[in-house]
C-alpha cells in the first residue's frame, strides 16, 4: 500500500542526553521501584551490604596504615615486632574475607533487583510501544526505536547495578576518610591536603569532561561511517544495478579520512591529560610523602600517623575521583530514564492485550461499510487535505475498486478503514455503527490486508501463516495454503513448511511472498479484505496462480482493492475513482468505459497505449 503519510524525523544522537542530579529527575526515577514488587527486601539487603563494604573500606586503610606505622619504630624486639605484625595481618584477613563476602552479597542482590526491574520494564515498554498509533511509527524510525530500547535500558541497567551502588560506597568512603583524617592526623598534613587534592580533581574533572565531548564528537563521526556501510550493505541490489560501487567507497572513504584526523586530536589530548596525571598529581603525592617525611623526622608526627595517613589520603582520593565518573553515569542513566518516560507517555491505542489462550478470531461483522462526508488530514500535514468530503457504500461480500492516480487519497480510505486514523469530519459506519464505537482489537480481528510489497518475518513458512490466526492448527495451515496455491511451491522445498524465509522473505520470489500473506489472510477469515494490487509486479505465470488464490480469497467477503492496473477489477461491483481527495466517478467497468471524457476512460486509455504511463 502506498504511504501516503511516511515521513521520518531527522536522525537524534546516540549520545544520551545527561539530566541534571536534582531531586525533580530523581524522583521521576522512583516508579521503577514499583516493578519490584514483592522483592523490595532484596534491595534493602544489598543496601545493607553497600553499607558494610563501604564501613569496611574505611577500616581497611586504618589497620593497613597501622602496620606501614612499624616501619618506624625501633623500640619493639624483634619477637615483639612479630607478633604485632601477625595480629594485624589476621585483622586484614578478617578485613579482606568481610569486604568479599559484603561486595559478593551486595552484587548478588543488585543483580537480582536490577533484572527484574529491567525484564517488567522492556515487556511494558515494548508493549505501550507495539499498541502505539500508527502514525507514531511513520514519524519515528524504527532502527531507532529498537535501538532506543535497548541503549536507554541498558544504561538505567548499568546505573543499577554498577553507578547507584558506586556512587554510594565511594561517597561514604570520600566523607568518612575525610573525618577520620582530621581525627588521626595533624594540622600540620591535611592543610596540604586540602589545599592541593581538590584544586587537582576540579582540574582533572574539567579536563575529563573535554576529553568527553571529544569522545562524543570521535564516535559521532563513527556512527556515520556506519550509517553509510548500513545504507550500502541494506541497498546493494540499487547500488550494483547502478554501478555506484566507487561513490559509496569515495563516501566513506571521506568519512573514515575525517575520523582519522579526530582519532589523531583525540589521541593527543589523551596524552596531555595522561602526562598531567602522570606529572602533576603523581608529583603532589610525592610532595606530600616528602612534606610529612620531614615533619616525621622533626617530631611533629608519628609514624603510625604517617601511615594511617597515606592509606586513608589514598582511599578518599580515590573515591574523590571516581565520584565524576559516577555521577556523570547516574546523570546519562536518569537521561535515559526521562526519555523512556516520554516515550511511555504517549497515548496507545486501546488494544486489548489477552493471553494466546484466550485469543480468538469471531467472524461476526458482516462488512457492510459506509464513507460518509468523511474528510481528514494527516496529522503531520494538516494544511493539506487528503480526503475532502468523500461519501460511498459497500454492501457486505461485495468487490470494489479504488482507482485514482498516485497521492489521490485510495491508500488513505485504507487506512482510515483499518482506523490507523479517525476521520476529522464525517463518519465510518460498518454494519450500520459508526465503527470507532467498536472494540479496537475485536474490530481489526475481522480485517485482513494483502499489500503489494510483501513484509515476511525472518521465520519459517509455517510460523508466517501461522501469523494470520496464532491459534490455528497445523491442519488448518496447510488447508489455507492449498487454497492460496502455495502447497505446492512449499512441498518442494526440503524443508517444506520448516523452511526459513529470511530477512523480509528475501529467500522467496515475489510470487512465492504473496502467496504466504494470501494464506496468512485466509487463516484468518476476515469479513473485510483489502487488496493492495498484488499482483502488479509479477511476472504472467506468477501473476495467474496469485490472481486464482485472490479470487479464492475474496469469495464471500467485502474486498476493497487498490488498484493500479485497471485490467485487473474488470469484475468489481463497483469502481470509485478517486482524484485530489475527492470522488469524481463510480460505476462498473463498462460504465466507467462508456464516459469518454471521464478520468477513468483517460487513465486506462493512458495503460493500454504503448507510449502510455501505468499509474
């Protein structure tokens, strides 16, 4: 069917954008606590075990320091030195199994509270996502949308499992070291301290973000150099036929040029900011192990202190600079979670999602429709109208023609007909009630459509017919493709209805895929059949097993076809000639035939003449 209303939004980044840490962004966050349902204990109990790692990583380098302590006293006897040195090791043990066992039990609890939020949270994304409005997905790629899922879950699962429990445990080891230094050490030490290790993570911190939006930039000019592969990879028949092999290599030849200039500016500034870790922070500790050395050799401090020192001033160092790394992760993860919310947020369409056991097909809609006065927009593009002011009936088991030239509006009475849209003025009537009246899902169960561009699931035969009635037996399948002048083409295969279609059924011939979806439409038995001219791109022998499997279909039910070669509805009830949203004709083949200043006349005087253009 012609889309009519397709467009596709500029390409966002992949970058996820960052939210700022307020308590607004924060709490928008707190509903995926309500995917936990009755396993909140769990993440109480891994809380509880951040909380000992974290009591444990600031006793650690007290012990530790303790014992580097003994390295300057020279009062203790050997044997004496011995067994302090043993007592202290057995409390590192002891230490060292605790903060194993607490990170273990940590983990494991995370681990299990983070997937089962993370497996209720892809079902009900993907299920708000599947019942969205169809023009949601002609205004969002679907590449996109999939990679949306995934990349948005992953970091809200990444910041669950890893940067939440992280951010925590350093946060109480960067406060708690920082109160025990000013305890267990002189004036004389933390001055420096403080002087020097903040000025130098506000600098490191500034120079990482850099480097960051450098690496946005380096891996943006990736992702189009993947872009290009993806769209000569996907569209090779075009790009053979055409001989545009060398344009596709000059293509991305002068993307992957660009990103080796950015990989060489990016390598550098990687490299500065490496030799000022090495350098400069590197060279700060040392002055700092220096400035305390001479205040240890004057008396001023003892070396227990020294050492208690350098191992706290280690530990809180190194959680002040994994906070960045940390809150930057949170701030993409809460990104994520925003863009999520928005996606969830959308209005769906109100289809009613039941269990396979329940699901049934009730051919109880006989198929009598109305058009009336219907005119509509698409939301899109609401200055230009489709359809203005169209009126027709179709009485139940009937064969109409839409017939027009291309952007006419046919596609369109489709898709109001499937209710993808609503019309803005006029009514829908099917069966005598204006059809939004209708449950959604009951009303689409009685429709079926045969489009002329064939979309097979990557599956087997058997699972795409199966499509039509998810419920039908193995019996049934194969009765519908007898009927639909598939079984045989099937048998042949040696895998027969096993057989995979590949991407888009690329492994079967144009005949052979619409003669599946000719199947799948009579598994499920619609009352209302619309045929998007089936077979206007097949070859003649191709096109006469399609066209006896379409008349087998449409016996006894009301079938709308979209016509492009008007040879083809010779036998239709009733042809309506559509012409810039509007009706301008009806009738049957031979009446239309007899108007010779009609449209209908002109266009199929316009396919039966040589020279003439097929519409």
């Amino acid at each position: 069917m012609a889309k009519a209303s397709f467009r596709t939004k500029s390409k966002e980044k992949d970058e996820i954008p960052k939210a700022d840490l307020s308590w607004t962004n924060i709490k928008k966050s707190f509903y995926l606590f309500s995917y936990l349902e009755k396993e909140k204990w769990k993440f109480f109990s891994g809380m509880l075990f951040l909380l000992g790692t974290a009591i444990v990583g600031l006793v650690f380098p007290l012990v530790s320091g303790k014992m580097i302590g003994y390295f300057g006293e020279t009062h203790l006897s050997n044997e004496e030195m011995r067994t302090q040195l043993f007592n202290i090791g057995k409390i590192l043990l002891i230490i060292l199994i605790l903060q194993g066992f607490f990170s273990f039990m940590r983990v494991y609890f995370f681990a299990q509270v983070t997937e089962s939020i993370l497996k209720k949270l892809r079902d009900d994304a993907f299920s708000k996502i599947i019942r969205m409005p169809m023009d949601f997905f002609y205004n969002n790629q679907s590449a996109e949308l999939s990679s949306r899922m995934a990349t948005d879950i992953n970091v809200i699962s990444d910041a669950f499992t890893v940067n939440i429990a992280e951010f925590i445990r350093q946060s109480i080891i960067a406060v708690g070291g920082t109160i025990l230094l000013f305890y267990y050490t002189s004036w004389e030490i933390i001055k420096w301290f403080l002087l020097m290790i903040p000025l130098l993570i506000i600098i490191t911190i500034i120079f990482g973000k850099k480097i960051r939006d450098f690496s946005r930039q380096f891996q943006n000019y990736i992702a189009e150099s993947n872009t290009i592969v993806g769209e000569a990879f996907t569209g090779i028949l075009n790009v053979k036929s055409f001989t545009n092999e060398p344009y596709e290599i000059i293509r991305y030849t002068e993307k992957t040029n660009i990103i080796k200039k950015q990989g060489i500016k990016y390598g550098i500034l990687r490299g500065i900011f490496f030799a000022f870790i090495i350098s400069v922070i590197f060279g700060t500790v040392f002055f700092i192990l220096w400035k305390m050395l001479l205040l240890k050799n004057d008396g001023i401090i003892t070396a227990e202190q020294f050492g208690k020192f350098m191992m706290l001033a280690l530990f809180v160092a190194g959680s002040l600079g994994g906070l960045p790394e940390q809150i930057a992760s949170i701030q993409r993860a809460l990104g994520a979670n925003d863009r999520l919310l928005n996606l969830l947020h959308q209005p769906i369409e109100t289809i009613e999602i039941k269990a396979l056991k329940e699901y049934t097909l009730p051919r109880v809609l006989k198929g009598n429709i109305e058009f009336h006065h219907v005119s509509f927009a698409y939301p899109s593009r609401k200055v230009f109208q489709v359809l203005n002011n169209v009126s027709f009936k179709i009485e139940a088991g009937q064969q109409i023609a839409l017939v027009g030239s291309s952007g006419s509006g046919k596609s369109t009475i489709a898709q109001l007909l499937l209710r993808f849209y609503e019309p803005d003025n006029g009514s829908l009537f099917v069966d005598g009630k204006n059809y939004s009246e209708y449950d959604l899902t009951f009303y689409r169960q009685h429709i079926a459509i045969v489009p002329q561009d064939v979309m097979l699931f990557g599956g087997s035969i058997y699972d795409n017919i199966l499509y039509g009635n998810i419920k039908a037996t193995k019996e049934e399948i194969i009765e519908a493709a007898k009927r639909a002048n598939a079984f045989h083409f099937i048998m042949q295969f040696p895998q027969q209805f096993d057989t995979i279609v590949g991407d888009r059924g690329i492994q079967l011939s144009g005949g052979q895929r619409q003669r599946i979806a000719i199947a799948r439409a009579l598994l499920r038995n619609p009352s209302i059949l619309i045929l998007d001219e089936a077979t206007s791109n097949l070859d003649a022998e191709s096109e006469k097993l399609v066209q006896e499997a379409l008349e087998e279909l449409m016996k006894n039910r009301t079938s709308i076809i979209i016509a492009h070669r008007l040879s083809t509805i010779r036998n239709a009830h009733n042809i309506i000639v559509v012409q810039h949203g509007k009706i301008v004709q009806q009738g049957t083949y031979d009446e239309l035939m007899k108007d010779t200043s009609g449209f209908f006349y002109t266009l199929n005087k316009l396919q039966i003449e040589p020279k003439g253009i097929l519409i």
